[in-house]
C-alpha cells in the first residue's frame, strides 16, 4: 500500500501544494508553522474522511476560501486508485475514487489505510476514554466498511436523541419518537460493540508481545472493554447484544428524562489497560503510559497488515522527537516494511533505516 502523490489546494496553510514519495521511508523536516502536520493530516484524511485535529470539514479549508481540495494517487492490491476529497464550506463534502463519487466514507475501506502516530498520542493512555474510543473508531473503519456506517448513523441518532430529552419538558410531544430513536441506536450500537469486541481482541493477542519487548521483559500488558454494563458477552452476535441494550435503556428511562441526557449506549465504551494487573491510566508512570502508547499503535500496524496483506502506511508527526534514546530505537526498529512518512523539525540521521528520500519543506514545498 504505497501513497505516490498528493495534491493539495487551499488546504489548511496550502494555496496549492504537488509532491511525490518514495514508497519506503520519507523524511519531511523544517521550521515550525511550515505545513508538516498538514501534509500527514491530509494523507490521513484520504483514508477516514476525518482528521485527527478538526471535529468539523470546514475547519480544514484555507481562511478566506470556500473551498478545498485533497487528492492521492494509491497503489495498493495490484490496482492504482485515484482518491479525491472536495471540501466545501457550504455544501456537503464530496469523496470520489476513480472519479466515482463515494456515497459514504465506509467506501474508502481497504483502499488507503493509515497508522498516525503524533506527540498527543502519547497521553493515549492517560487521557479520558473519548481519547481512546477514536483510536479504535480510527482504526475499525478502515477495516470494517459496515462499522464506519454504522458509526455515522449513531452519532446522527444520538445527536437526535439528546435534543430530544434536552427539549422534551418544553415540547412534550417530543417524546412521542423516543422509543424509535431508543430502538434504532440500539441496533447501530449492538453493531458498534460487537466490532469493537474483535478488534480489541486481536489488539489483546498483538499488543502484550510488543509491550513485553519494548519494556525488555519487565511489564505485562493487557487490555479490556468496558460497555454498557448489562452487556454480558461484547462478543457475541449483535442480535443478543441488541436484547441487552434495550434493557438497558428501559432501566435507565427515567434517569435519563429527569438528566435529560442520553445515558444509556456505547458512546461512553473504553479501552482498558492495565500494566502488571493496574490501571494504566491512575497507576503507570509517564514512561510506561507512552511505552503503552507506542505498543498500541504498532500493534494495531500489524494487525492492518494481518488483515489485509499490505503494510499501512504509517504516518509519524513528530514523534520521535518526543521519545527518548532507547524508545526511538525500538520503534525504528519496528518500521522497515511498508512505506513510512516522518516529520520533524530538524534533518535527522536516518541510516538506519537504509535509503530513506528526505525533503525540506519551506514555503509551502517540498525540496530534496
């Protein structure tokens, strides 16, 4: 999986920006403020339709314009895929592959898979579960096509549902469509926790082995999921998941009326995980809560390529230059295959990592 090109227009700090890559390792350097975390933004972009840093499309056009645009030539499977994001500010955004259009961002699946690995990464574990429910949003939908739609559709439903019990005292009638409000964000989430299950399954079968490797042998990780609580199996077949989440909702009725917010659903779901049978989160120290970090990310590299074949391309903002000596290492260790994007703001010597092309971006381009 090797991203060739990328063109840009009035994205973020970019009028118009052309440049093309090596397909192993690329080392964009510079000042601050010159457009890296951009580039690495806007090569995530293409394969989520999100970014990592804006809740909103629009935050992603250049001030003053009203459009953007966002295109990547993709080899991946044997086939060249064209991958086209038209931003608008007041319009629904456009996704096209190959000049198709793209009814739902589920469809960009499998074409352009990403690992992005940036400095706030490295509170994954300390920060709240939000945090880590959109490290596993991130990586499910670039796997599971029905997982990223069934995402979108629960957060539509639940945005419906918190007007809903927000306004019911003044609009009674309102709670006239709350039970299929209720009924239909159980079916999305008996989805959404099913998928979760697996993934964090596998996360628990990659995980510990690099943790153990990264931390030389001294600490156990491990990982859990905590939904909603009448939930017994996550595992088990949305059908059955589906029966608990009703139930769930009906006890929780009245709390969430006199609340009046939405109380019940895997919109409150977390990543559990422990070190040495203690929770990373109240109990690691710095150090180990970034080892975890790391161990995280690389697992879930590994399981892209488990998945698919193809190496994703692993997109590293700056990071490194957070990392210590020995924490540094490992991960340049870990990278030799598929193709690596790393930025930072002075040229670093890299020979260990073979033939690594290294451009120098100033002035909104990219000089080798």
């Amino acid at each position: 999986m090797i991203l060739r090109s990328l063109t840009l227009d009035f994205f973020r700090n970019y009028p118009h920006f052309e440049g093309t890559f090596s397909p192993g390792v690329n080392v964009i350097w510079g000042e601050n403020a010159q457009g890296k975390t951009n580039l690495l933004e806007a090569m995530a972009y293409l394969s989520t339709a999100s970014s990592h840093r804006a809740r909103y499309d629009k935050e992603l056009i250049q001030f003053g314009v009203d459009h953007a645009f966002v295109k990547g030539e993709v080899e991946t499977r044997d086939r060249t895929f064209t991958l086209e994001a038209r931003l608008s500010r007041g319009a629904r955004r456009q996704l096209l592959s190959n000049g198709v259009r793209l009814k739902t961002a589920g469809e960009l699946a499998g074409v352009l898979n990403t690992v992005l690995f940036c400095p706030e990464d490295l509170w994954l574990i300390r920060e709240g579960a939000a945090v880590r429910r959109r490290f596993l949003d991130t990586c499910i939908c670039q796997l599971r096509p029905r997982y990223a739609e069934a995402l979108a559709e629960y957060r539509r439903l639940y945005e419906h549902k918190t007007r809903i019990l927000r306004d019911w005292g003044e609009h009674p009638s309102l709670l006239d469509t709350l039970d299929e409000f209720n009924l239909r964000m159980a079916q999305t989430g008996a989805l959404i926790i099913h998928y979760r299950a697996h993934f964090i399954r596998r996360l628990g079968e990659a995980t510990p082995a690099i943790h153990r490797d990264f931390s030389g042998g001294r600490e156990e990780l491990e990982l859990g999921y905590e939904t909603v609580s009448t939930v017994t199996d996550p595992l088990a077949q949305p059908r059955a998941i589906l029966e608990e989440l009703l139930a769930h909702q009906q006890s929780h009725r009245r709390a969430e009326l006199e609340a009046r917010q939405c109380l019940s659903g895997p919109h409150k779901d977390d990543l559990v995980v422990l070190l040495d049978g203690l929770r990373a989160r109240q109990f690691a120290s710095q150090g180990q809560t970034r080892t975890a970090a790391l161990s995280l990310k690389l697992a879930s590299r590994e399981i892209f390529f488990q998945e698919t074949g193809e190496w994703p391309v692993l997109l590293l903002d700056d990071v490194l230059s957070e990392l210590d000596g020995k924490r540094q290492e490992y991960v340049l260790k870990r990278i030799t295959n598929g193709q690596v994007f790393i930025t930072c703001c002075e040229e670093m010597e890299l020979s260990r990592l073979g033939d690594a092309r290294t451009f120098h971006i100033r002035g909104g381009a990219l000089v080798e």
